[in-house]
C-alpha cells in the first residue's frame, strides 16, 4: 500500500478541546475521538463512554487535537480537523490546509504528539501497523480472458505480486500466467515475470525495471529487458494521482525457429529502445479505482518501428482483503512481418486476495 506523508508540526498541548461531531439529523456529540475504522466512528464521551456512529450518518467533524488519517488513496495525512462544507473534510497544519470526502476517510487515530522529523512518517504510520510491521505485502490473483488480435480464445489467469516499500524506497515483484485448452490443445500460453527497483527522491524517483516474457502463440521464446530510468510524480492528490517516468532499455528476444520466412536468418535479436510511460489513476465512487498505463518503445536499431502497450484497468475493492479487477490490455508491435499480428488485446477480469 503507497502511502504519502503529509507532516507537519503538532500541538504537543493535551487535549484540552475535544473533538465535536455533527450528525446529519443536526444532533452534536462531543467527546475525544479514538477512531474511525470500518466506517465507524468510536467517541469517548464524558457521561456516555464510547459511542459508536456510523460515518454515513456524520454531517461534520471538528477537532482542534491532531489527528492522522489514512484516505482512500493510501495518502497518510496528519493535522487538526474541520469540516468546510457537507461532505468535505479538512486537515489543517502549520504548512496549510488539505481537503478530501468525508467518505474517503478510511481510517483515523489520534496523532497529539506526534512531531516532524526523520522519525515521524514510521511514527504516524504505527498508529495504524503497529511498530513492528512488517514492509512486505503481497496478493494472488484469479481469474479470467479474452485475447484477439495474435489468438482469439478465452482462458485462465494467475498471477502474483509482493511489494516490499519504505519510505526511502520500494521493491516489487510481478509474476502472470495466461493459459487456455481447447479440445484438448493447448491455445493460450504465455508467462511473464517483472522485478522492479525504485528509490524515491520526491517527487522524483530512479528505478531499474527487469523483465522476462514468454508467449508461444506470439512465437517468442524469450524477451527480456532491461530499462533503467527516472520519473516524477506529476500529480499526486488524494483523488487523482498522475506520473511519467523515462530511460533506454536493452531487449533481447529470441524467436521461434520458424518465426522468419528466411529459414537461415537469425532467431535472436537484440537492440536498444527508449522507454516513455505515462501512469494516472482516479478514485471514483468512493474507493474505486480507474487507471491507466501506457508505456512506448521507440527502437533506436530499427528506424521509425515501436511498440506501444495501453492497460486500462478498474478496481473495487470487496472487503479488506478482496478485490475485484478488470483490465483492456492493447499491445502493437510494428517490428512483426506478419501485420495481422501486430495487434494483441486481452481482456482480464479477476479476484484479487491482498495478505
């Protein structure tokens, strides 16, 4: 889970105001907050004890203790709260002010104490963990596709992820497998493996992206890449978040013995290309997710031929740890004879279980 910092210097004052809470039937309820988790709002009130409210009935919330707060995006962000119109929710700071809906905070902890500093993102980021949490996640998927354009045909899909991300950087690893019989025959088959390094240097970060790709039906053996580069984060707001990152790669791919028409030409290529990609992503209906990754290969070797790929995906998650998925993944190849093979569309529906 990315999550960004927002922090800033708090009040180390106790909590002498406590938090008041607007109901949208115009009832107040004054008391500290302990949490909101699960869409729940738990209050210590003076002669009630803890009251349990329900978020989808709070009109506005003020508070003048520090409080820290994971949004839908997995932004952290950490200040006094006000609300300043139905809906909004505000977190004030000695650098400014950050607004987000009511309904995009997922969960909230109270922060007095909690200063700047080297320390204070892990600090913040306990409240919620623990301070024994572990940098790893990871999650499998299942599901199913639709591929035209090299194959028409419908199939499994597997595929695996495991993160490992600090503040300072963040290591992942991508496996998928897309595989598909009909009548017995094997149609589909294809494996594709990525590892990733990035360090951040916001709102700039380096990575070396290594991949490796198997596709029979594209008759390819192997393609592997190598892609080192720089990116910066363009946008990166609680709702709309957008980067673009850049560098040369080195491909190698080895063919199919029968991939050219030209028994005697060689099935093993290797060439440089460049590597511009575009990531954006939007929350929509709350904790929804539409994104999109577009990534061109110009080929330095290979005048005027590229490759482009396009994922447009959309993610709702189901519970804490379900999610469901889909995606329209478009892959052109200029650098194929065959033009009835350089387009390759896969349709991918899934469930995603996230540990």
């Amino acid at each position: 889970m990315k999550l960004t910092a927002v922090l800033v210097l708090l009040a180390f004052a106790p909590n002498l105001f406590a938090a008041v809470i607007t109901l949208d039937n115009g009832d107040r309820v004054t008391g500290d907050i302990v949490q909101i988790e699960g869409g729940k709002l738990t209050l210590k009130t003076p002669r009630m004890g803890e009251v349990v409210i329900d978020m989808g009935g709070v009109a506005r919330i003020e508070s003048d203790t520090p409080v820290a707060a994971v949004l839908a995006s997995g932004d952290l962000v950490i200040g006094t709260v006000s609300t300043p119109a139905p809906g909004r929710i505000r977190f004030t700071n000695s650098s400014g002010s950050f607004e987000s809906a009511v309904a995009d905070v997922q969960r909230m902890r109270p922060a007095a104490g909690i200063d700047t500093g080297d320390g204070a993102f892990q600090e913040a980021l306990a409240l919620f963990e623990g301070p024994d949490r572990s940098p790893w996640s990871g999650s499998i998927e299942f599901g199913g596709f639709y591929s035209s354009g090299n194959t028409d045909r419908k199939g499994l899909n597997i595929a695996a992820n495991a993160v490992r991300e600090t503040p300072d950087d963040k290591f992942a690893v991508h496996f998928h497998n897309l595989y598909a019989e009909e009548s017995g025959e094997r149609t589909t088959n294809e494996q594709y493996l990525s590892m990733r390094e990035d360090l951040k240097f916001d709102p700039w970060y380096a990575f070396v992206l290594l991949s490796f790709e198997r596709d029979e039906f594209e008759e390819i053996n192997l393609r592997a890449m190598l892609s080192p580069g720089v990116g910066v984060k363009i946008f990166d707001g609680p709702d709309f978040r957008m980067s673009a990152e850049a560098g040369p790669t080195l491909t190698f791919v080895d063919y199919k013995d029968d991939f050219f028409d030209d028994p005697d030409e060689d099935t093993s290529q290797y060439y440089i290309e460049a590597r511009a990609a575009l990531h954006a992503e939007w929350n929509i209906l709350g904790d929804a997710l539409l994104y999109q990754d577009l990534a061109y290969f110009p080929n330095f070797s290979e005048g005027g031929e590229c490759r482009v790929i396009s994922e447009t995906g959309f993610s709702k998650p189901l519970s804490e740890s379900l999610v469901f998925k889909i995606a329209a993944i478009n892959e052109y190849n200029s650098m194929l004879e065959n033009p009835q093979k350089n387009h390759d569309l896969k349709v991918i529906a899934s469930l995603i279980f996230k540990f």
